[in-house]
C-alpha cells in the first residue's frame, strides 16, 4: 500500500511538472518578447527573443558603438560539467566520483556591422539559486536612431554550468514555463542592453 502511494506521488510529481511546461509566464514586463513552439514532440514553449529599448543617444559615432559593445559583451566558451556515472562499490560501498568536463562555445563578439548597427554574438550567466548557475547564450542586434536604441536578443539558448548527476545535455531553448526561469535569463539580457547603453551615451 505504501509503495503504490508513493509511486503515485511520483507520478503526480511528474504529471504536474509536465503541465506546468504548458504554461508560459507573464513577460509583459519585458515588453517585446517573442515566443515559440518547444518543437520535437514537447508540447511547450520556449523564449525566441527578446528586444529592450533605451531613449535615444542622439549622434553617435559608429566606432563607439563597436567599443562599447566589446567591452560589455563577451564571448568566451563556457564550461559544462557533471557527475553522471558516479555511483557507490557494490562489495566495497565507497562511493566513486566521475567527473565529466567538456567547453563549448567562444569566438569573435562583433560578427557584423552597419550604419548605426551591429550584430554580435555573446554569453552571459545567471543564478538561479546558491547551487544552479546557468549561461546563455543569443545574437543580439544593437540598433540606434532617433526614436531610440534597440537591443535585440534572438537565437537564444541557455545551459546549466553543471547538472550534478544528472548527464549535462548543454545548451537547449530557454523554456517559457517558470522552472527553466525565463525571467532570471531575461534579466541578465535586460542588463547587458543598460551597460551597452549607458557606455554609449557616456
């Protein structure tokens, strides 16, 4: 009896978990954000992009907008790790560590400009909690004029830095459903856009 309560808090658990996949959250703090379909049979939605508008910086020189967005924006390759396949000595019952590394990512930040445009290619992280850390990843599109500065983040991916025992997958879509913390990641692009803009109009 004990064991079929149990199994049916486990299946209620996942159920749940599931349904909550279903539902995106409220971004209309963010203003324009961009959903789409998770796609592979999941039946959930995942954050496409996201764009942030700043009051415009008036004239500014192309150069410095290239110097800006290198000083704020970094592509650096990150590294993703785990402890999948550590288990404990059947005879022996010690328990042995595998510990599994592998980089991903990195390369050149301004990968195209134009007349008061650039296209770029970046990393940044978050926290998620004192144990979960995750980094994500986008293009983004710096477009000044005169009705103000866009900062468009597309081609967005997120992975977690490590997943424990749990095999790390690496980068995926960002999840529109609350536990794949869409907000925490949006964030982190709604601040990288201010460092861009505040460096601009310094």
């Amino acid at each position: 009896m004990i064991k079929k309560i149990a199994l049916g808090l486990v299946a209620g658990s996942l159920l749940s978990g599931c349904a909550s996949q279903q539902t995106a959250m409220d971004f209309s703090r963010f203003g324009d954000v961009q959903l789409g379909q998770w796609g592979g049979g999941v039946n959930a939605q995942a954050v496409k992009s996201v764009a942030f508008a700043h009051p415009s910086a008036g004239d500014v020189d192309q150069d410095k907008l290239a110097a800006c967005v290198a000083e704020n924006v970094t592509n650096r390759g990150v590294t993703l790790s785990d402890t999948a396949g550590s288990h404990f000595g059947t005879y022996t019952g010690n328990y042995y560590q595998q510990s599994n590394q592998h980089s991903v990512g990195g390369g050149s930040v301004i990968v195209r400009e134009g007349s008061g445009n650039i296209v770029a290619e970046g990393i940044t992280e978050y926290s998620a909690s004192a144990l979960v850390k995750r980094a994500v990843r986008f293009t983004m599109t710096a477009q000044l004029g005169e009705s103000g500065n866009v900062y468009r983040f597309s081609n967005l991916e997120q992975a977690q830095l490590n997943s424990g025992a749990v095999a790390n997958s690496g980068f995926d879509k960002i999840g529109a459903w609350q536990g794949a913390n869409p907000d925490l990641a949006l964030v982190s692009l709604e601040q990288l856009s201010s460092n861009i803009d505040n460096c601009i109009k310094r």
